[in-house]
C-alpha cells in the first residue's frame, strides 16, 4: 500500500468489508544464551487488548532488565461491551486524503467473524462516520484462535494468509486477494493446542509457535502450498500450559520475543526465543511483565504491515 492507505486502497477494504465466507518455563540452553541476553534489551513488541468494555488498547513492551511497558493509547468503544471473543492482528497505517491512521482488522464475536476499521485522527480521537465492524461470514463460534499473515509487498491485491484454529482441531487458511477469502485448506489433529502466536513468514511457509493443554510447545510450520501439509516440532514438553494468549515480534535477525499472557493471574512473561530448531531452540526467560493483563482478548499490534520486517523465527 506504499505506506498509505490511498482511495484505491480504502476502496479495497469496502470490498473486504462486503465478502463473505461461509506460563511456561524460563530455560536458557546453549553456548548463546549470554549474547541473547543483550540481544533482547533493544527488542520491543506492541502488545494490543480489546477491554471487556470494547476498547481497543495499545501497550509498548521494551525488554530489559526488567522490562518495561508504555501505555500507548486507548481507543473507546470499538465494539460493544464484552463482544468480541477472538482478534486477529490490528494494523495501522496513514490515510489519504483524510488526515489521520486507519485501523483494521478481524474479530470473532458469537458466531460471526467480522471486519473492523476506523480512523483515529490528528487529534487522536476515532472518527465516528469511519467506523465500521461489518459481519463477514457466520459458522464461527467453534473457532478457538485467528490469524492474519501479511506479506512484505506494497501491492494492496497481494495475497495475505489468513488462518483459523476450530475446537475440534482443524486448521484452516485462506487465501486473501482484494477482500475475497478463498481457497480453504484444512488439516486436523490440532485438538490439544491451547493457542498460539505467528513466529515466521517467508515466500514458502508460516510457523506458528504453539502450547498445548497439557503444557508442551510446538512450532507447526504450514508450508504456502496446497494441499496444507502441517510440519510439526516438539520444542519442549512441559509447563506452558499455563498461557491462554501469546503475542510474538522479530527479536533481532533471527531470533522472536515472546509474551505469554496468563489470563487467570492477570500476568505476562517475556521470552527471548531463539531461531526454532525443535528441542534444540533457546529459549530464554526476561521475567514477569510490570503490567497486569485483565483483559479478554489481546493481538498483536502492528504497523504498516506490507512495509514491516517480516518475522523469522523459524
């Protein structure tokens, strides 16, 4: 979208707008562990929330010793009280010709999946007349995790990935080309992911980086072919069974740092991921986030993401 989001650009959302579809363990292992530790402390994540009253929250996360948060922003009424039950990512980026950053992108509320957008302008406050949340597709209210992959392409019709994670364990990506979701693909045997968090994006493939029920880790990388056909590694076996959301941004070259969000404490932990190479991958412990994370749902915030590094960390 060449940083901006133009009328063409704007006019492509419309069409996206109107398509239908029918805590884990602090361990470091390896001789690299020390350099990952000054690796991280310049790492940083905007870790986003929908409130139980529909607002939409932005927190900067720095990892240090000890890390530390920024309150960013807070965008009221977003959605109805206690709507949504799952987000994809929210992105941002410059409008034109209108003055101001426009929002988007996907929720799951009851059995609906539906598109957001809105504008926040110069002043910071949204604008009422650009807001929207429109219903896309029903069939919805056995998903258990959403996903949204962007390419590294300024191209507003290129293919984004979108991917959903159903109760029974299927998985399922879409093709996105100009707002049509199309081309499903599916692969079971996912029942016992619990969530996960998106971890790399190349020409050939994504990972995602998920725990299990009964506390192992996991990264399944999904290659971008057809039929989908799930590469699964074990990275470790126990004791991440205690997170009900992960956020994960590129740390470095190679490398991802990870929050953990444990709904149940209302806690957050950072991790510094190495580059995954099954039960070989470093991982980490940066310590418990000085925030507390009460909120229903959280995503990951990201701006501009056809410009954006894209993640690597498989």
């Amino acid at each position: 979208m060449s940083g901006r989001l133009s009328t063409a650009g704007r006019a492509a959302f419309a069409v996206l707008l109107v398509s239908t579809i029918a805590p884990g363990a602090a361990d470091a292992s390896g001789a690299d562990a020390s350099a990952q530790t000054s690796a991280t402390a310049a790492c940083v994540m905007v870790a986003g929330s929908v409130t139980a009253g529909g607002d939409h929250t932005a927190r900067v996360i720095t990892a240090g010793s000890p890390s530390t948060v920024l309150e960013k922003s807070r965008y009221p009424n977003i959605y109805l009280d206690g709507q949504p039950r799952l987000s994809s990512l929210i992105a941002n980026e410059p409008v034109t010709p209108s003055p101001g950053r426009g929002y988007y992108g996907h929720a799951v509320i009851g059995s609906g999946l539906y598109s957001s957008f809105y504008i926040v302008k110069d002043d910071g406050e949204v604008d009422p007349s650009q807001h929207h949340n429109l219903r896309i597709g029903g069939g919805w209210s056995d998903i258990t995790f959403l996903e949204t992959s962007y390419p590294k392409d300024p191209d507003p019709w290129a293919l984004i990935n979108h991917y959903s994670l159903r109760g029974d364990g299927t998985l399922t990506r879409w093709d996105a080309k100009g707002g049509f979701w199309t081309n499903p693909r599916s692969a079971g045997g996912f029942a016992a992911v619990k969530t996960m968090a998106l971890i790399s994006q190349t020409a050939t493939y994504d990972t995602f980086l998920a725990t299990t029920r009964g506390g192992a880790l996991y990264t399944i990388r999904l290659p971008l072919t057809s039929p989908l056909k799930p590469i699964v590694k074990k990275v470790r076996t126990s004791t991440w069974q205690g997170f009900e959301a992960l956020i994960a941004e590129k740390c470095g070259q190679y490398g991802t740092l990870l929050l953990g969000i444990d709904k149940d404490t209302k806690s957050g932990y950072l991790y510094a991921v190495g580059h995954a190479n099954g039960t070989a991958t470093v991982i980490q412990g940066l310590g418990k986030v000085p925030a507390s994370f009460a909120d229903p749902v959280y995503f990951r915030h990201v701006t501009e993401p056809r410009t954006a590094p894209l993640l690597f960390g498989e």
